[in-house]
C-alpha cells in the first residue's frame, strides 16, 4: 500500500467544540498531530497521525449547531439532495454527533439501520 503526504502539522487542539473556564485550561488544551495521508490504490484520505487516546469527550465538549436556524435550513437542503439522488437506498451517517440529523431524516421516511446490533444482510 502507497501512500502520498497531502498536509502535515503538529500540535493542533484535538478538539474544536470544548468549551474552557478559563484562558490557562484553554491554553493547556490536548495538543495532537495531523498527517493527512492518501492511500494511492482507493483514494482515501486520513489523518495517519490519528491518536485516540488524547481524545475526552466530556460534559466540556459541546458540538451542538442544530439549534441555528441557519444550521438546521443547511441540514434540510442537505436532506432535499438527498432525497434527490438516494431515495429508498441506506444512508450511513458517521459522526452523527447527537443525532439531530438521524432524526431529521427518520422524520423524512428514511429507515433506520442499526450495524452494530445486527448483521447486514445486503
């Protein structure tokens, strides 16, 4: 497997949504690397430098944007197109945060598909 550097950088904020109390916690914040890489054969482009274990998510971390009217108008043009191109085909959302836009769609007649406690038969 081959694989090309696209963009590095080191001691990036692991998160962008925590919320700090003071501008020391702020400043002290988990500091992680980015390496996106892409794999030559597929394509895929991820963060080779990806460490799990500096990742807390906590009662700090707030990502929540679906209380904008702006967001949720966005997340509707989002589920027209949708609509549009994949009606009546299994959409998987990954990083559905709190799910706002999973029940948006569940609302919209889309099925739910649970992969994790069943196995896929298609």
């Amino acid at each position: 497997m081959t694989e090309r550097i696209l963009f590095k950088v080191n001691k990036l904020p692991v998160h962008q949504n925590v919320v700090y109390l003071t501008k020391e916690e702020a400043k002290a914040c988990p500091r992680g690397d980015m390496l996106l890489v892409q794999n030559d054969e597929t394509g895929l482009i991820y963060n080779a430098a990806f460490n799990p274990d500096i990742m807390t998510y906590d009662e700090n971390y707030q990502n929540e944007q679906a209380c904008s009217p702006a967001f949720q108008k966005h997340l509707k043009q989002v589920i027209s197109i949708i609509h549009q191109h994949f009606h009546s085909k299994f959409i998987v959302e990954v990083g559905c945060g709190k799910g706002w836009f999973l029940d948006m769609l569940r609302e919209q007649g889309f099925k739910r598909r649970d992969f994790l406690s069943s196995p896929c038969t298609e």
